[in-house]
C-alpha cells in the first residue's frame, strides 16, 4: 500500500481514530514474541531491521555489514523471508533465473553480494545457511521475526524519516511501540543527519548515491518504497530537474500499462525516467534500457568500530563454531 499521508504529520484525526487498533496490533505482536522460545543456532546471527513499515534502509544497510564481515574472511549469508516472491522456500536465490514473483526485489538485492535464502519459515532458511558453509548469518529484515535467538540486532533508522507520527500502524508507521521496538535492540544506526535521543550505543552511516549520468537533466522520477521522499531528496540534491515524479505502493509489481503511461508521461516533459534499483528488479527486461536508475550504498562513518562492536557482542566461541561449520 502506499503510505497513508497522515503517517508522517502531527497527530491528527485519522490518526486518533485508527489509534485503538494500533495499540491492538502492537500488543498481539508483543504477547506473540513473548509465547514463541528462540531457536539457537551453531552459527552466530545478526538481525538487521526497523522500526517503521519500510523506508529506513536496513536492506542496503545489511549489505554493508556484510561487507564487514567480508573483510574479515567470514563466510556470510543472508536470510529473508522474501517479502512479495511467490516462493515459500527454503530456496537458494539465483539473479541469473528467479524473478522479484518468484524471490521478492529485496532478495535480488541482496544476492549480488552473498549467498541469500528465501524462507517464509527462517528457521529453514537458516540451517540451510548453515549446510552450506555459512560463518555469519544476517537476516533482513529480522527484528520482528520470532522463534530465532539473535546474537546481535541492529535498528536501522533513517533519520529524515524518523518514527513519524509516533504511533502503531494502522494509526501511524511503527511495526510495534517504540519501547518494544528500542529494547531488543544492541545498537542503532542512523542514516542522515541529526541526532537521536536515546540511550542504545549509535553509528552512524551515510547513503551515497552512485554517479547518475543522463542524456538530460530533465527528469521523471517514480518508485515503489515505504518513504519515496527520500529518493526525491537525494535526486534533488543531485541537481538534476525535477520536473515529474509518480509514487506506488511500496514492493509495487509493475504493468505494461504503467510503464507506457510512465514513458508518455517523460515524453511531455522532454525527461528521461528515473527509478531506484529495488524497483527496476520489479520491471520487465524489455523496459529496462528505457530507464536510468539511482543506485545507493550505505557507508559507516566509523566501520571500524561497528565491526570491533560486532565482534566484542558475538564471543569468539560462537564465531569459531560458524568457521568450523563450513567443513562439516
């Protein structure tokens, strides 16, 4: 769904009628978490996810933590849930054959940089993980997820986005209250600019845009994301002109009709289309040469001390365990 307006204003009338079903939604999701026993596994697993429905960039930010884990030799693999994939898995993405129908976009993504499962039960996906030579399992997307002991969990944040509104969906964009939410947490990570008032151990980190070369400086915009804003944003502040942008839902699966209205649409402007590289997985390949894509990355200011923080949390005993699994 696209994200309601009032999500990210202050409260108002929508946002206090659908209040008591929030606090319903926040408290089942609590007592759910309480009710399941976390599964321990032999290898340690890092949990990267947030607190509002989509927009903050724990995916791009799960690939530069396993770029860290890189650096260091350690066999790392993702877990998903595949969020929009047809496939319930335990399967081993492939880019080369599945689609964002069969796996999701996110778990395209995240294939291009280490072995990624999909499992709509993680659990699979984690032992298959694990029979595979994994060291270090991430799970995108997993602060949420019950019945897996985590070693480690990180809260993404994107600080431009913030918690909206401050109240549970439907009301607002939290998953679940924001004291739930902060206290299974180890450690944030702030994307952007500003500062965050709360007492849990914080880096901060970056998106960078790749260099966008374009036959034009016009530009239509549109993308399927949880805070499209964000992506308007870092165009803008690319200087490029603006002169259209076209909002979907967020993991939106893309029609012929819309890509025809799309390139009509840059016609009149004399533009060229511009879209993110989650929502170009989600696009037909005979529409992908007609567009130009943003693509991002994630830095840590300090990568140093986010990987010295990871590996102090995680005993050497767990990590020696997930390198030996590799030869079992």
């Amino acid at each position: 769904m696209k994200t309601p307006f009032f999500w990210y204003q202050p409260h108002g009338l929508f946002s206090s009628l659908l209040w008591p079903l929030g606090w319903v939604y926040g408290k089942g999701g609590e007592i759910l978490r309480t009710l399941k026993k976390p599964k321990r596994f032999s290898v340690p697993l890092l949990s990267v996810g947030n607190i509002v429905c989509g927009g903050a960039g724990k995916t791009p930010t799960a690939i530069a933590l396993a770029k860290l884990l890189q650096t260091r030799g350690m066999n790392v693999h993702f877990v998903t849930r595949g969020y929009g994939g047809v496939q319930k898995g335990p399967l081993k993405v492939d880019p080369s054959s599945h689609t964002s129908v069969d796996v999701g976009d996110e778990s395209l993504l995240l294939a291009e940089h280490a072995p990624t499962w999909v499992a709509k039960m993680r659990p699979q996906g984690v032992q298959k993980a694990i029979e595979s030579g994994a060291h270090f399992i991430i799970l995108d997307d997993g602060h949420q997820t019950t019945g897996l002991h985590k070693d480690l969990s990180f809260v993404v944040i994107d600080l431009l986005q913030g918690f909206g509104n401050g109240n549970v969906m439907p009301a607002g964009p939290l998953r679940e209250s924001l004291t739930e939410g902060l206290k299974r947490s180890d450690a944030l990570i702030g994307i952007g600019e500003g500062e965050i008032p709360y007492s849990q151990p914080f880096f901060r980190a970056q998106s960078i845009p790749s260099p966008l070369i374009l036959p034009s400086n016009r530009v239509v915009a549109f993308c399927g994301l949880g805070f499209p804003q964000k992506f308007y944003k870092t165009l803008k502040n690319l200087n490029v002109d603006l002169v259209a942008t076209e909002t979907f839902p967020d993991h939106y699966k893309y029609t012929e009709k819309d890509l025809m209205r799309l390139h009509k649409l840059a016609r009149d402007h004399e533009a060229v289309l511009v879209t993110t590289r989650k929502d170009r997985v989600k696009i037909p390949y005979s529409w992908q040469d007609r567009l130009h894509v943003l693509d991002i990355s994630i830095e840590f200011e300090d990568p140093e001390g986010v990987l010295g923080f990871i590996l102090q949390k995680i005993p050497l005993t767990r990590r020696s365990a997930g390198e030996g699994s590799q030869d079992e």
